[in-house]
C-alpha cells in the first residue's frame, strides 16, 4: 500500500509540475493532504492519486487541499481500476476566499466513484468538467458548499451520484443526472 503524503506550510504553496502518489511499481495510489494556514495554494499541474495496475487493478488515494487563502488547481485524477472506488476529492479555501478551477476533476472509478465537495466559493475558468460515475455501482456526489460563478462553463456527470449547489450559480450544464 502506498503511503499518504501530507505538505503543510504557513505562508504560500505554489506546484508547477505533476503531482503524482502513483507507485512506480504495482500498487495502491497514495493519498495527498495539502494545507496552508494563512497562504494561498496553486496548483499548475496534474494531481493524480491513481493507483498503478498490474495483474489487477488497484485503488486510489483520497485528496484534500486546505488553502487559509485563495486555492486554484488544474487537472485532479483519482480514478480506479475495474471493480474498484475512486479516491475522495476535497477543497476548501479560507473564510471568503475561493477555490479557482481550471481544467477537469476525475473520481471515476470500476465500481464506485467518489465524491467532490467544494467547501468554498468556486470561480470557474474556461470550462470545467467535473466526473464522478461508478462503471457498476454508485456514483459520487458533488457538493458546492457556496456561489458558483465566474467566465468558464461547467459541465458535470454524476451518473447516479446527488448534485447539491448550496449558493448560486452562473453557466452551469448538468449532464449523467
């Protein structure tokens, strides 16, 4: 089983490149805690918590980003093999502070995909898709804490799973509902 990993600081974290808890070898992904307690975090590149394959398929980490600032991701993968669950997927910025998205959030899994919670307002740039289905089992739901807004799109497959906006919205298309 591969480990979880945890980066923790006080003023601002910026990751330019991919961040990856996949074994090089056949293995579980590991999870990944980042968290900020007064700065903001941005995320450029791939987060991807997929676990590695072999003869059979394997599980993926859970991921959870707490900014005390402003939180901007990129691209998030926490899927899983066949007959397996997706890893969760949770953001959160502080206070009135926002989550920016700017590309696509995958928790899809073989059997079970996982939920996205969004704690915090979401700003939405250029056009986002959000997954969450399981192939033969539940889907994830995908909870906006506040407002959703901004110039993107947003496009979301839930399959099964519960959609809940708990703020208003701006350009939203759902879809797998």
């Amino acid at each position: 089983l591969f480990p979880s990993h945890d980066i923790k600081t006080s003023g601002n974290l910026n990751l330019a490149s991919t961040i990856t808890t996949t074994p090089n070898e056949e293995g579980s992904g590991g999870g990944l805690n980042l968290f900020s307690t007064t700065g903001d975090i941005t995320v450029t590149g791939l987060i991807d918590t997929r676990g590695k394959g072999g003869t059979l398929p394997k599980t993926s980490g859970d991921l959870k980003i707490t900014a005390g600032g402003n939180l901007s991701v990129a691209d998030i993968n926490t899927s899983a093999g066949a007959g397996l669950s997706a890893g969760s997927i949770t953001l959160n910025s502080g206070g009135t502070k926002t989550i920016t998205l700017n590309g696509p959030i995958t928790a899809t899994g073989g059997a079970n995909g996982s939920d996205l919670i969004f704690g915090n307002n979401v700003i939405l740039s250029g056009a986002v898709s959000l997954l969450t289905r399981g192939t033969i089992g539940t889907s994830g739901g995908v909870s906006f804490g506040e407002k959703v807004g901004g110039s993107g799109s947003l496009k979301i497959n839930a399959g099964n799973g519960n959609v809940t906006f708990n703020g208003s919205t701006g350009n939203i298309i759902v879809t797998g509902k």
